[in-house]
C-alpha cells in the first residue's frame, strides 16, 4: 500500500463538524497543544499524536466506557502471545534477556493497535495517516486497516494475489474481515489470552457453516469423517505463504531495521501443535513463520538458546479458502499423499528439534481409500 | 390558558428549527488546528519545511516481508 503524502496524513475533513458524536470535541481536548496560537510551530508543544495509546481512557473512555475497560488486553493493544513465545524461546540468562527485552521494545512492540490507528488513521506501522479526514470509522476499512498490517499473509491469500491461485471464496461474497472478525473480538473482553487461537469470540467456520454434520447436509458423511480429525482448512485451503528467517539490527544512522529471507506458497499438513477442547483435530495445516535462532544476533549472541521449544511450523488458518481444492478432489487426492505432509525431510536441520511434535512419520499419513463416498 | 400555549411553540420552535450544531462549528472553525489542517496549502508548506529539518526515521536496510 502505497504511503499518504505528508499532508495528506493529516488533512481534516470539514465534515467532522457535522459527526453528531465526535464533532462537539474540539481538537485540544484529545490531542493537546494551544488552539489559539497562530504559530504552528509553538502551538504543537505538547500535541499527542494519538492520544489513544497507550492509554485511551482520557480520549475514548468516557462515552466508549466499555470497550475501555476491556482492550487493553485486546491482543492487538497487548501483543501479549508474541511476549510469551519469546519468553519461552530465550535464554534464562538475566543479563541476556534484558538485552533481548530492549532489542524487542525497539523491533517488535512497534506493531500493535489502538483506537485511533483502526477507527481514525492508518497503523503507525505502515507510516499512519488519516483514513478518511479525521472521519471516525465505525468499521476500520480493511485494505487500509487490517491488511496494511495483515498484508503478506492474509492479504495475498484473500485477495488471491498469488499467480495460480483463487482468492477466498469469501472475498467473492464481498466479505470483509469484520464479517468474522467482529468488533467484540477486536476489542477483548478482558481476558489475558496466551494465544489468539484461545480467544473465545474468535471467528469458527461452524459458526456460519452451522449445518455440515446435518443429516441432509451435502458431503455429510466427509465432513462426520473427518470431524476431530483435520481442521477444515486441511480440506479448504489452498497453498498459501510462508516466511523465513527474520533479522534485526540498526544501520549507520542507528536506524532499526529487518530482513527477512525467502517467503514461499506451500501447503502442508502436520500435527496439531495446540490440540484443545475447541481445536480438536489431529491434522492442520501448518505455516512456516520468521522465526529464527539469530533474529536478534545483532544485540546478544544466544538470545533464543531455547529455540527449540516451540515449533516453527505454526497452526494456520488461511485465508484463502475454497469449496473445492486439489486435495479435496477425492479421496486419494490427500491419503497417501506425501507431498501435503510435512515430513522431516521438508525442514531444515536447525528446526528439525523444535519441530519434531508437529512433524508427519511417513507411517502415519491418512492411508490411501480403496472405497469412496459419492 | 392562551400564554402558556404561546410559549410552549415558541420553545419548541427554538428546540426544532434552530440549528444549534451551527453555534457549536463557529466554535470549532474557530481554533487555529482547524483552520490549518482543513487547508489543503497551508499543510502542504507546512510539511515541506518540516521535511527540510526532520531527518529519515526509516532504515534503507530493511528489506523482505513483515
């Protein structure tokens, strides 16, 4: 996505004054700074630039008290699961975690959300701006919102930007993300969720697909079959991205930076990493993440020495979703086929540990179907 | 009985008609932030002469998918 010009990201459209909620709050009382003063320069002293991070009580709380109370556990405000994953990766060196602490604040805690970078301007990750004017957003726009983060991944899946392949058959329903992704769940309900797979209010298929294991439902006896067996996406999903090796540092100008390496469109299938009451299933598919042993080489040698405790290979949920697909063509389209597996052969030697429980034994692949249902 | 009923139609038409949202935008279009961030110009200067004195805040290095 292309960045706004500079005043463009902070153009006001004169509409707002007609924004029967927000249009009686002057600029001042959220972001600060002298309204009287004709000198931009002075008059900026002291101005917030989003004054709803990272706290949103004084801007947003008094009327939106509710969401107020909840998000700052949203995952998007607290990025809480990515704290936990490094916690468990690295080092219990004190000294050494601290430094993986500053390195962390400087690369990672820069991507997160509030209520002004989803409702009033682009993430500051993607260089901000107002979406529309300083105009409050009800529903954020989703390809200035959502996949201005989300864009590698979910993006490319959705909007099928990959050369060969489809895009979501939801995107074909005209879909947006808040469709699944509702407000609610953006917004947190206050719990302290280690995985944004746990989140309670999170988007299921099932929620919509209400009737697949009905009597008369079509493809009744595949979907009961493989119930608890492998994820949807196992069936619906179509090759979608994968990411390697992710790598921070500072240049000449003590400028932060990364480098991440090959991204590749793969499919695989692996053991479900995070099997609960809610994903029960045996088989999912699984993406490849930037994680890497050296990401932070440059600040601490060492820094994730336990590595290998987490799989690099991560239950996915892509997005990029058809009723039909190669390996749902029949039956023998997946059983016994060992390219849709992820075996060890497909991993690197430096993850092969930290894979090992998610990792397909050739033995255990879904053996090939002598009968099959109409 | 005829005043009361005057007055009732006089308040209601004061409630109804008059616009009072225009009171509340001379307010706001007063402040000098509206003034200039509603000007698409006076934004445009702005910006340049903060280009000239605020340094790149990215890195050229970075490069891959984030």
């Amino acid at each position: 996505m292309e960045p706004l010009a500079p005043h463009e990201k902070i153009f006001v459209d004169i509409d707002i004054v007609d924004d029967e909620n927000h249009g009686e709050i002057a600029c001042h009382e959220c972001h600060g700074g002298n309204p009287d003063d004709p000198n931009w320069k002075t008059a900026h002293k002291g101005v917030v630039k989003d004054p709803t991070y990272p706290d949103a009580t004084a801007a947003c709380g008094d009327c939106h008290d509710e969401i107020n109370e909840n998000y700052q556990k949203s995952l998007h405000v607290s990025l809480r699961p990515y704290k936990l994953i490094m916690d468990k990766r690295a080092s219990t060196n004190t000294v050494i975690r601290n430094k993986l602490g500053c390195a962390m604040n400087t690369h990672c805690s820069e991507c997160h959300a509030s209520c002004g970078q989803c409702h009033i301007s682009r993430p500051n990750s993607v260089e901000g701006g107002f979406l529309d004017g300083h105009l409050f957003q009800k529903k954020p726009p989703m390809q200035e919102v959502c996949t201005a983060c989300h864009g590698s991944r979910i993006q490319k899946e959705y909007l099928g930007e990959h050369e060969g392949l489809l895009p979501s058959i939801h995107k074909k329903k005209y879909m947006k993300c808040d469709k699944c992704h509702t407000g609610e769940e953006m917004h947190g309900n206050g719990k302290d969720y280690a995985h944004r797979y746990d989140v309670e209010n999170g988007p299921k298929c099932v929620d919509c697909h209400k009737e697949i294991y009905k009597r008369e439902a079509k493809n009744v006896i595949t979907h009961r079959i493989h119930k608890e067996k492998a994820s949807c996406h196992v069936c619906h999903s179509q090759p979608y991205n994968n990411c390697s090796a992710c790598h921070v540092g500072k240049d000449e100008k003590g400028l932060a930076f990364f480098k991440t390496k090959s991204s590749w469109f793969d499919f695989k299938i692996g053991f479900n990493p995070l099997k609960s009451e809610k994903r029960p299933e045996k088989f999912v598919t699984l993406r490849h993440v930037p994680a890497d042993k050296k990401t932070f080489d440059f600040y601490v040698k060492d820094a994730l020495s336990n590595f290998d405790t987490l799989p690099t290979w991560k239950l996915a949920t892509p997005h990029n979703i058809r009723l039909k697909t190669t390996q749902n063509a029949s039956c023998n389209a997946c059983h016994g086929n060992e390219s849709l597996f992820l075996l060890e052969k497909d991993v690197e030697d430096n993850e092969k540990g930290a894979n090992k429980n998610v990792l397909v034994p050739v033995n255990l692949i879904p053996k090939k179907q002598k009968w099959q249902p109409k | 009985m005829k005043y009361f009923k005057v007055i009732g139609m006089a308040a209601a038409f004061c409630l109804v008609l008059i616009p009072w949202n225009t009171f509340l935008c001379q307010a706001y279009e007063d402040t000098q932030c509206f003034q200039c961030h509603t000007s698409a110009k006076k934004l445009i200067e702005a910006t340049r002469e903060i280009a000239k004195t605020r340094p790149t805040v990215k890195s050229a290095e970075t490069s891959g998918e984030g």
